[in-house]
C-alpha cells in the first residue's frame, strides 16, 4: 500500500514537471471577466445623426444647391469675349464705273454688365476694304477703338430682375442653414423621444421578467408542497395560471421591446445601414434636475426667439418678398435709356465705321402689370409681418408647454415612487402572511399584480420627465445651432 501510494505521488510530480508552461494568456483567462457593455447615451446617439444620418445629410445638400443658385445669377454679369465679322458686296448707283464693291468690319471686344443694370463694351475694330474710319481711329484709319454704353436712368436703374435674382441668390445660403438646422431639431427631437421609449420598454420587460421568475419560483414550491398533501391542489393551478398569465405579458413586453429597438434603429445609420442597438447597452435612467429658475427660463425664451428656425424661415421670406417688392415699385417709374455704340448697320457701311447715339423714353399709360405686382407684394408683406409675430408667441409657448411638462414629470415621478414604495410593503407585508398561512395564493398574486403596475408607472413617468426635458431642449432652439462634433466615450469599468 505505502508503495503504491508513493507511485501516485511521483506520477502526478512528473506529470506536472514534463507538462508545457502556460503562456501568459492562458495563465490568467481564469482572472479575466469580460466587460459589461457600454451604455447607449443620448448623447451619443444625436451625435451619430449628426455623423451619418441620411436626412441630416440630404439637408446638406441645401448648401450646394445655393452655391448653384449664386453661380447661375452671377453668370449674368459675367464679361463676354465677342468676335463678330459683317461684309457687304454692292455696286455703287453713284459711281457705277468702279464696278462690284467689298466692305464690311470684323469686331473683337469685351462685353461688359454690372449690377447697377449699366452696360458697357470696349475693343477693336478692323475695317475690311474701303470702309471709312470718321470716328477714334487709327494704324492710317484702317483700325477704330470700339466704346459703347448702356445707361438706364430711371427703371431698372440699381433695380432691375437680374440684380434682383442675384440678392435672392445671396440669401439661399442662409435659408439652406435655416432648413438644415429645423432637420436638425425635428431629428433630434425624434430621435430623444424614442430613445427613451425604447429605454423604458426594457425597464418595463425586466419588470415583468423578474414578476414571472417569483410566479415560477413559487409554483415549483407550492406544486412540491401539493404532491406531498401539504398544499391543496387547487393552489398549485392557481400559481400555475398566474405563471401562464405573466409569460402572456412578458411576451407583449418582447415584442414591445423589439419594435421600440427597430424604431430606434432609424436613428443609427452605419455605412447606410440601420443599426439596432443591443439589449445590453441599455442605460439606467440619470437623476431627476430641479427646474431651471425664473431667470433661466427668460434668458431660454429670449434665445429661442432668436434662434428657432421657424421664426427665422419668416425673416428669409420677408427678405425675399422685400426684393420683389422694390421690384415692382421699380416698374412703376417710365423708362429713360440712353446709348452710345458703334453703328452696326451693314447698309451704313458705304458711309463709314461711326458710332450712334440715343435716349429713348417710355411712359405706360395704365401700368396694370407693375401696379399688380407692387400690390400683390405689399399684401404678402404684410402678412408676413403677423406670420413673424405669430411665429415668436408660438416659441414662448412652446417653451413655456415643455417647462409645464417637465414639472408635472417631476411631480408624477414623486406620486409613482410613493405609490411603489408602499406596494413595495404591501406585497412584503402580503408573502409574509402566506408563509404563516394566514392568506391565500389570491391575496398574493393581487399585491405582486399591484407592485407590478406601481412600478410600471414609476418608469412611465421618469421616460415622460426625459421626454419632457428634450421637448424643452427642442423649444429653446438648442439643437438648431451648429452641428457639434462626434462626443467622444469614456468608459471606467464599475468596481465590485
């Protein structure tokens, strides 16, 4: 026996002596615990639509469509190199002997048009065959200095349709920021309600989890009791019932949770793709604030003013009517032209390469059209005007709304936690009593039923509160600023 007893003690020695070290990695897999998940943020989803979301990034396409818009107004103030040639073959009725005739020009110059509606050219002009030069000319008259003007003194001077698409052109920047901002907010505003729908239907689904374990758990007791004559038969179907009655419930809570996630998703864009967030990176609801004081909520109104995209969308609008307006009020006056060119006229040719000069007015007896016009704009002025005091009552009162919100939030999350604490008792005060057998397996499911709802309301109310502080968020006009950067996440695992 001592032999063998020694054997095993040098065989097991052995083993461990010629057995391989364990490398580093293996030696401390034991120690090692995986990290829980980090929880989703709101923060970082907002920050995620900012990244990649396709209608924040389709809004931005705004801003190249009102880089087009400049570009094409200014295409009508662009210079223009011009290069024309004329001739004319004739024969002279005065001077019949010196047969066929070729005359004619060819013109290069540069024509010019500012937005004040003043037009002007300058270049050269070769004359071709016998042309005369009576006018700036030289290189023996064969050459002519082309100057030409268009001024117009009355309409369409500084005020005239291309000028005017140019100033509309110049405000289709601000009115793409405008637009990008209130996707923004509305994106925004979405996306924090949802968040916290889908945080409180897992906050939910783990209530009626932890419901059906203790209804199983206790019908694994009383069914042991019943098959041993301790227990009536009757109370084990009862517990039975209310285990097939919570996993009903907990299964509508699944499918709430799943459908909630999918929603939540729409939010989460990566490589084009909807992202659904895991269960496990559901985050626990932050502490309640107090209400921002008196001050704050002045300072929040006077800033949502200022900054709520729908109030400044009126402001482009009434830029825009304003330009159309002074249009039309331009379209009143007579017209009062006066040019100065070089004669193009081919049948002028024999005469000589001159210049020509002109006033031109015109005076509409009616002006139906330009009248119309100004009256159609001063009637959208004006209502504009009312749209814009409309637009800033309407920020005061959603502020004011969302702050009634928040602090109605508060005061249910106040009742709701009361209530649960005391269903809390009951359901304690309940268990005990059935452990004595001093009630039924009725009575207990009741109070557990109770507790249940108490605590459903208790996270209703708490997502509501959250809900209600992005909808405060929302109506101050705090996400239509400028686009913040990716928030980056810093994570320290708990200590146990």
């Amino acid at each position: 026996m001592a032999r063998f007893v020694l054997f095993a003690v040098f065989t097991v020695l052995l083993s461990g002596w010629l057995a391989p070290p364990a490398s580093g990695a293996e030696a401390d897999a034991p120690r090692q615990k995986p990290l829980p998940a980090i929880p989703l943020s709101l923060n970082e989803v907002l920050a995620w639509i900012d990244r990649s979301h396709p209608l924040l990034q389709g809004a931005g396409t705004e801003k190249v469509s009102a880089r087009g818009k400049m570009l094409r107004a200014l295409g009508a103030f662009e210079p223009t190199l011009v290069n024309d040639m004329e001739m004319e073959r004739f024969i002279s009725s005065t001077r019949p002997d010196k047969g066929t005739q070729t005359v004619g020009f060819n013109d290069t110059f540069l024509d010019l048009r500012h937005q004040s509606g003043i037009r002007g050219s300058a270049g050269i002009r070769q004359s071709i065959g016998t042309a005369t030069i009576p006018d700036l000319g030289f290189d023996n008259n064969n050459q002519q200095v082309l100057l030409g003007g268009f001024i117009p003194l009355l309409r369409g001077l500084m005020v005239n349709p291309e000028n005017a698409e140019l100033q509309r052109s110049g405000l289709a920047d601000p009115r793409a920021d405008i637009e990008i901002a209130q996707t923004r907010q509305d994106l925004f505003l979405a996306a924090a309600s949802q968040y916290w729908e889908w945080v409180a239907a897992w906050k939910l689904a783990d209530v009626q989890q932890r419901a059906l374990k203790v209804a199983e758990d206790r019908f694994n007791q009383i069914e042991g009791r019943a098959k041993k004559g301790l227990s009536a038969p009757l109370d084990a179907v009862e517990a039975n019932q209310e285990v097939q009655r919570r996993k009903e419930i907990l299964i509508a809570a699944t499918r709430a949770v799943e459908q909630e996630q999918y929603k939540l998703s729409l939010f989460l864009w990566d490589n084009g793709t909807p992202v659904s967030p895991a269960g496990a990176r559901v985050p626990d609801f932050p502490k309640v604030l107090p209400l921002p004081l008196p001050e704050t909520v002045k300072a929040d109104k006077l800033a949502a003013r200022a900054s709520r995209p729908e109030v400044l969308a009126v402001g482009i609008e009434a830029k825009l009517n304003n330009i159309d307006l002074e249009l039309a009020k331009n379209n009143l006056l007579p017209s009062l032209d006066l040019e100065a060119a070089p004669s193009r006229t081919p049948e002028k040719f024999v005469l000589g390469l001159g210049y020509r000069f002109g006033a031109e007015f015109k005076m509409p007896f009616l002006q139906r059209r330009a009248r119309g016009e100004a009256l159609e704009a001063q009637g959208k002025a004006d209502r504009l005007v009312l749209t814009q005091r409309f637009r800033e009552q309407q920020v005061l009162v959603d502020v004011d709304n969302a702050l009634s919100a928040v602090e109605r939030a508060k005061q249910r999350i106040d009742a709701a936690f009361q209530s649960l604490q005391l269903a809390k008792t009951l359901e304690d005060g309940e268990r005990f009593r059935f452990s004595l057998g001093a009630t039924s397996v009725l009575f207990v499911n009741l109070r557990e039923r109770l507790a249940v709802d108490s605590e459903n309301q208790w996270i209703r109310a708490v997502a509501d509160y959250q809900r209600a502080l992005a909808q405060y968020q929302w109506a101050t006009g705090t996400w239509a600023k400028a686009p913040a950067s990716v928030i980056p996440v810093t994570y320290k695992p708990a200590l146990k």
